[in-house]
C-alpha cells in the first residue's frame, strides 16, 4: 500500500468514527457490538434485554444512518477534492 493509500484509510476512519458518534446510543452499541466485537445476535439480545426482531430493526437503522452520514461526509467531498 501506498502512502497515500494509508492516508485515505486513516482518514476514512477518522470519518466513519465520527458517523458512529453520531448514532443514538442503543444504535451505536448494537452496532458495535456485532460488527467489531462479533458478538452473537443471542449474545446482544441478551446483554440489551431485547428481542431478535427489535435488534434487528436497530441494526438496520443503525446501517442506514452509518451509509447516509460516509455519504455526506465522506464520499460526496471525496469527489470534490
């Protein structure tokens, strides 16, 4: 990779870091939670007191917040630069 490349990466980071900030806080935590700590969708019913549907109701709004804030903030001023 180049440094260039590794800059990109790092910066989109930045940005998708700041999108996940941005999510109400049950969003952020289920998403967390199964994305980067791979928990089981059993595991975080569990530990959130939630039903399966309901988890996966947030994680969907969840994703759907994440895509339209990289959208805005990432890769709609990517093609400005």
């Amino acid at each position: 990779m180049n440094p260039q490349e590794s800059l990109g990466q790092t910066q989109f980071w930045a940005v998708f870091e700041l999108c996940l900030d941005d999510l109400p806080a049950k969003q952020g935590r289920a998403f967390m939670m199964r994305e980067f700590v791979e928990m089981s969708t059993e595991e975080i019913c569990q530990e959130m007191d939630i039903t399966l549907t309901n988890l996966n109701v947030i994680l969907h709004r969840a994703r759907m917040r994440l895509r339209e804030c990289l959208n805005i903030k990432w890769f709609e001023t990517e093609t400005k630069r």
